[in-house]
C-alpha cells in the first residue's frame, strides 16, 4: 500500500482591491474595519496636504486620508461615488478616500511578488509586493510603511 503525502500548502492570503491615482492597488483585509461611502468630512486648519479632514463615525473623530495623494498622484475630487475604508493601522483608525472597491482577492502567498526597487521614498517602501492578476499587477500597500506616524489630527 502506498501512503499519500499532502504537499505543504501555501498560506492564503486575502486582500481588498481598491482604485487609487486610476491605478490597482490592495489592502490585507484584515486592516479593514469597515467601507462607507464618500460623506463630507470637516477640514482642519493647516493639516497636511493628504489629509482632507475628519468624520464623527459613530462618536469616534476619525482623520480621512487621500490615498492617492499620499501614493503620490494627484489629488482626488470627491463624490458620492468615491468610498472611504475605514482601516486600523496599529492601534489608530484611519479612512483612506479611493475611487473605488472591487472585489475581496484570495491568493496563495506564493503569486506575491518582490517590488522592483528603485529611487527610495515613502510611497514606495510602501508597496511591499505585486500580484500579477490577469494582464494587470495589483500592488500590496503596507499601510503601516506609508504611514509610519500619523500627524495628531485626531482625538
């Protein structure tokens, strides 16, 4: 009799695709709390640039960032078709405003692949693998490298 040995199977991992810039990107879906769609927020005196304000959500004051603006392409115009994921980044709570949602994408870990380094700056220490999808790459944002210290704009 002959035994069968299973193959170690590679770790699963679940990301939220999202658009930013017009470009994919994805988020490791255990750092979504929540998505809502684009509410206006209230804007803070000389926050930075990427910040556009804060929302109440439910009694909590939490800083809404322009993803794509932080990735470094230009700035979106929010509307009632734009959404905002709420994320826990460490132990702080952030919306990202993006273009859109698409879909929850379940990969083993090995289709990551390494980011091509070039010149280094924050945003692109914060894209920490590549998913080949289709005839696309969606890119895997480290929420924690891009933003490594919020500035205090919430309670």
């Amino acid at each position: 009799m002959s035994q069968q040995v299973e193959a170690p199977q590679a770790k699963q991992l679940e990301f939220v695709t999202l658009v930013a810039g017009g470009q994919n990107f994805c988020v490791e879906i255990t750092q979504i709390r929540e998505i809502r769609r684009w509410t206006p927020v209230t804007i803070l005196p000389h926050s930075p640039f990427h910040v556009l304000g804060v929302i109440n959500l439910r009694g909590a004051v939490i800083p809404i960032i322009d993803l794509a603006v932080k990735l470094g392409f230009e700035k979106i115009q929010p509307t009632e078709r734009h959404v905002i994921i709420i994320t826990a980044i460490e132990d702080r709570i952030v919306g990202l405003l993006v273009e859109s949602v698409s879909e929850i994408l379940g990969v083993s870990a090995d289709m990551v692949r390494e980011t091509p380094r070039g010149p280094e700056d924050p945003a692109t220490r914060a894209i920490q693998g590549i998913i080949p999808v289709d005839d696309d790459m969606t890119k895997i944002i480290n929420l924690g490298a891009l933003m490594p210290s919020l500035d205090p704009v919430a309670a």
